[in-house]
C-alpha cells in the first residue's frame, strides 16, 4: 500500500480517482480547493479530502507521501474579463512549485497533461514525439507545464506526465461540457443531438476509469531514469469523429434527431453548447492518437472501456435517476458557467481565490 496526494479530488476525474486508487489498496487523501464541491451529481461516498489551495501546499504536507497525482487546474476559458495569463500562470506556477518539492522529498509526481497539445493533427496518428501545436490557452499551459517538469527531472527526480484524451463517462461530479457526455445528456433529455462543429474533427476519448487505471499504473511503475516520462492515455478504438460519437448515442437512444447549430442556433438558447473556438460550424481542432507506448512502458495495460460500452452505462445512469432537462442544463455541471457564476457573484477574486463560502 502506497499513500497517495491527489489534488483536484473534488473534480470529475478526482471524485472517481480518489476511491479507485482506495479500491486498489492505496492510502489517499485529498486537496481541493472546493469550486465544485456541491456539485454532485449523485451521492457517493465521501472523499477523505481537505479543503486546501494548491498554491498553499507545504513540503510538510508531503511527509510520508510516496506519491502526488496532480489533478488540479483550471479546464475551462477564461472569462469575463480575465484574461488567460490571470487563470492559467498561477496553475503552471503551483505545479511546478509542488514538483520542486516532491522532488526534494524524493516523492513521485504524475501530471495531468492533454492529448489536445497536439492540437492539429492530420490524417497520421500522432505520438509522443510527434510535434505539439496547442490551439488554446488550456493546452499550451499543459505544454509549458510539461516543459518545466522536463528541467526539473534529474538522477532524483523522474516525473511521468499522463496525456490523457478527453474523458467521457459517469462521475458523482459529471461535467456536461465534455463532448461525448454532453451529447448523451442531450440526446436523453431532448430527443435531439446539437454538433457545434460539422461533426468531422477527430478526437481520441477515454473512459474516467481508464484514466483512473492508467494513473495506478503510474504510481506502481518503476521509472526512475532521470527523465520526464511522457504517455498518452487511451485506447485507438476511441479515436472517433465527433459525427460517430453522435451515432453511437443515436444507436443507444433510438429515434434521436441529429441537428447542427450552425443551421438552428435557436436550439442552443442557454450557451452551453456553443464554443468559441468553433467558427462556422469548423473546429480546427483534429487529432488522431497513437497509444501503443503506454502499453509499451506499462505491461499489461489496456483500456476497458470502448465508447459504446461507456455510452450505455451513462445512458443506463440516466434512466435510473432519470436525468431531467433541467438537471442537464444546470450550471452545475459545467465547469466555466458554475467557475464564472462563483466569480460573478464576488465568492471568486480575480485569480480565483475564495473571498467568502458559497452558501
Ligand atoms: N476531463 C478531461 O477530459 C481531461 C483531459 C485531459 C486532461 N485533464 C486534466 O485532468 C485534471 C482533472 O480534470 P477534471 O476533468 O477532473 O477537471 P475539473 O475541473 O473537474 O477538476 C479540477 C479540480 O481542481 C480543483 N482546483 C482548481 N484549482 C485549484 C487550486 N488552485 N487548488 C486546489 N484545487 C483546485 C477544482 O476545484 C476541481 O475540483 C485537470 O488538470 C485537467 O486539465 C482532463
């Protein structure tokens, strides 16, 4: 048994990952600074987690840590009038900051990195050395990131950057403004599917509990040569154009209509499925992934979860709450509506520190 720090563990990934990684027979405890805390989407039991900044974590806090799984970030845009350097530089400044000191107490770090560093990909499947080209300010901070780990690693310190693609599927604190997600919640709740984009762009997904196994992979993993390790997570079945991900939800949810937004911009009337990176119905982002190096570098790992495996258990989820329209479109369960709503309502300051409780 290994006792693990996960930051972030009130989010979509943590709130899975924390109990996963107890399931597996590690030790865990949490830090989060707490923007979704009431944000459940179902009850589940609760996370061993303390309410904590991550700009505030001291070497102290690491004493009889072996591992750190670093979850905490920002996913969203910025908004308002913030602009990215305000939301995403203390982000790249406490995570190298906790690396520094993982590394000084000789604990393993594994990063939440993006596979969307890759960012245009072409037809080619993308790899690990493949060129990087991030396309928001999101992704160019998971890059900069990666590059401060890469200085710190020596004979000390080898850190491991998972480069997850975008997750789909069940969490007690679900997001909604996941691609695949958000298409099912859709199709459930109104009979229709709304593509931002023409449906085209690649994309790789993977499961939460894929993710979740990949990371426990990471803390048993033995990699200790002075480098930073660097793997993407998922599976090349999940490589899915947007237009197929709809499919699959269309053959798991019969009779549902298939709509672009570009055509009916009436059907999006609250915002949430509009992206602002999509202009005319075009999203440049498209990449395909390759992901035979983490099976590779870790033995025996495979992913679980094709999507329509995954699409079933959320829909089967759906049923059983059921899952309304107004649940669906609750700002809850997106993370720039309920992070802005916070900020808006002045329980925010502009670099996203608590000035009161949300009631
Ligand atoms: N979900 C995905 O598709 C995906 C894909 C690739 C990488 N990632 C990365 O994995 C990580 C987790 O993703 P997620 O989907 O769970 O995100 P999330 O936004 O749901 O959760 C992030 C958590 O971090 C917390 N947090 C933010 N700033 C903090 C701070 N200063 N101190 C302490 N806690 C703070 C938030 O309260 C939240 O609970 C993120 O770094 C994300 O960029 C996610």
């Amino acid at each position: 048994m290994k006792k693990i720090l996960v930051t972030g563990s009130l989010g979509y990934l943590g709130s899975v990952m924390t109990a996963y990684l107890q399931q597996h027979g590690h030790e865990c405890i949490g830090y989060d600074t707490g923007f979704f805390k009431d944000c459940l989407f179902y009850e589940s039991a609760t996370t061993n987690t303390v309410p904590r900044d991550a700009r505030d974590i001291e070497a102290k806090d690491l004493k009889g840590i072996d591992a750190v799984v670093h979850l905490a970030g920002i996913s969203n845009d910025p908004f308002g009038n913030l602009d990215a350097a305000k939301v995403y530089d203390p982000t790249r400044h406490y995570a190298k900051r906790i690396a520094e000191m993982c590394k000084a107490a000789g604990v393993k770090f594994i990063f939440a990195s993006s596979c969307s560093i890759y960012g245009i990909g072409g037809a080619d499947l993308v790899d690990e050395t493949s060129p990087t080209l991030p396309q928001t300010p999101y992704s160019l901070n998971k890059l900069q990131v990666e590059q401060d780990l890469q200085s710190l690693a020596d004979k000390n310190f080898s850190p491991i950057a998972l480069r997850f693609a975008t997750a789909f599927g069940l969490s007690p604190r679900i997001r909604f403004d996941l691609v695949t997600n958000m298409l099912a919640g859709m199709a459930f709740t109104t009979g229709k599917i709304v593509l931002n984009s023409d449906g085209t762009p690649w994309r790789p997904n993977v499961h939460v509990l894929d993710i979740c196994k990949s990371v426990k992979y990471a803390i048993d993993s033995n990699h200790n040569d002075g480098t930073l390790l660097v793997l993407n997570v998922g599976d090349e079945c999940n490589n899915l154009q947007v237009i197929d991900i709809a499919r699959k939800i269309q053959a798991r949810i019969k009779g549902c209509e298939l709509k672009y937004l570009k055509d009916n911009p009436e059907l999006d009337k609250e915002g949430l499925v509009r992206d602002r990176k999509v202009k005319q119905g075009v999203d440049t982002r498209t990449y395909r992934v390759a992901f035979a190096k983490i099976k590779k570098v870790f033995p025996g790992f495979q992913c679980d979860w094709p999507m329509d495996k995954g699409v079933d258990d959320l829909v089967s989820k759906f049923e059983s709450l059921p899952l309304t329209e107004a649940l669906f479109k609750n700002k809850n369960f997106y993370r720039l509506q309920k992070i802005e709503s916070l900020y808006q309502g002045q329980y925010l300051s502009p670099d996203l520190r608590w000035l009161k409780q949300a009631a």
